[in-house]
C-alpha cells in the first residue's frame, strides 16, 4: 500500500471509530509502528488530526465565527434543541452561555414558560424578548465576538453571586477521557465558574464534536449531568454513561 493510501485509510478509520491507536493501526495495515508514527506526525501537521501519545484522535469542527455556525447543521440542532425542553421545569433559574445549539434551544421555549435565564450572550437574551414571564438578567463583560459572549473578570465577579438550576452550556469539543475544552482560556475559565454553581449541567453536542479536543480544558466530561447528542455508536454512549452522565439520543 502507498503512504498517500495507507494515510487515507487512517483517516477513515479515525472518522469511523473516532481515535486510533499506533500499535493496532502496525497490525491491521501490516506496517511498523514507526511508519504510523510517521504517518500521524504528517497527518497532524497538515490539520487533519490531533496526535496523542499512543495514537490520535479525530479532529472535530472547524473554529469559526457564531454567524457562519448558525447555518451548520441546524436541522440537528434544533432536534436536540427539542429533546431538551423536557428538562425545564416552570420557575427554573436556566443557566445559558452562547453557542448556536442554545440559540435554537431558547427559541422553542414555550411563550408561557415562567422562569428566570442568566445569560452572558447577547443574541440569547435578545431571542427571549418576547416572553414575558421570563426575566431575563444579562451578565456583563467583554464581547468575545467569535462566540458572541460577554468573558472577562466582570463577567466571573457576577457569578459569584448566583446558583443556577440548570446551567445550560455550549461544548465546542467534548471527549470522555480528556473531557470538555475549547481554544479560548478566557471562555473555558467562565463556563468552568457557571458549571461550579449549578445544580445541573445539560450539553446538547451534534457528532462531530465527539471525542475531540482542543487547548483549553474547561473541565471533565463528567461535569455534565446530561447530554442530548445523535443517534451515535453504542460504545461511544458506553463511555460516557460510565462516568455517570445521562445520555439522551431519542
């Protein structure tokens, strides 16, 4: 087998099954592990995936801006969106940080629900106008325009000051073993605070952000009380219910 289709083989393994390992990767395309050492060095280099000492992982959604991730995949979302709604009880205090899955999430909670949202996004609280039994507290700070949040010192100050019912986050990267992280230190340190005072945590996460990873670690997948996701292999589920975590794909 060539090294351009040997390394294309990989890549369809690690898409199928979603990290790989060096040592069974030697056998199953009969070549040493240094030769798919090589080859995940070359693989990782260009962007197409993420090496870990004993092989690698998949690499999950591309970082880009909230206005181009709201036309991403939102049919899914919105169904994920609508599984969540059966976790919201009437006067829940609802945790919501930014993210385009929360944005549909807030959109299909009923005009009569009573309940307060503490939000640090500003196109979350501007999608609750119109209901008004909500009250709706917006959490100041920095905009980080990327994700359309408010971060910052303000922005942690605030949450010293609140207990949530159900902190409702934003996963841009979830894996079971290393577990929830994003490429921005500032956010990961905000959503790390809103999980540490909330009685609940619920991620509703499409596929392809599934055991991947990026720099920052906001905390242990284990955090999360539930996670609304597709409908994915049994052993992907295994791995998080093992830690404890509600799994809802239906």
């Amino acid at each position: 087998m060539l090294k351009q289709e040997r390394q294309q083989t990989i890549l369809k393994i690690l898409n199928e099954e979603q990290k790989v390992i060096a040592s069974d990767l030697s056998h199953r395309l009969s070549v040493s592990e240094d030769t798919i050492r090589r080859d995940l060095k070359e693989l990782d280099n260009k962007g197409l995936i993420r090496r870990v000492h004993s092989g690698a992982l998949r690499i999950g959604p591309p970082v880009v801006d909230f206005s181009t991730r709201q036309h991403v995949k939102s049919e899914i979302k919105m169904d994920l969106a609508k599984k969540a709604l059966t976790l919201v009880k009437e006067n829940m205090v609802l945790l919501i940080d930014g993210g385009t899955t929360n944005l549909h999430f807030v959109n299909q909670l009923p005009l009569s629900l009573k309940a307060t949202v503490i939000t640090n996004s500003p196109p979350i609280a501007m999608a609750l106008n119109n209901h008004t039994d909500i009250e709706v507290i917006m959490i100041g700070g920095t905009l980080f325009k990327e994700s359309m949040v408010n971060l910052g010192i303000d922005t942690v100050e605030f949450l010293n000051n609140i207990r949530a019912d159900l902190y409702v986050m934003g996963i841009h990267k979830i894996d079971p073993s290393i577990g929830i992280s994003l490429p921005s230190l500032a956010e990961a340190a905000v959503k790390r605070k809103m999980a540490s005072i909330s009685n609940e945590v619920l991620g509703m996460v499409t596929s392809d952000k599934l055991n991947t990873f990026s720099n920052h670690i906001v905390s242990p997948s284990n955090v999360l009380t539930y996670l609304i996701t597709e409908h994915i292999q049994p052993e992907i589920i295994r791995a998080y219910e093992s830690q404890q975590i509600t799994v809802i794909t239906e």
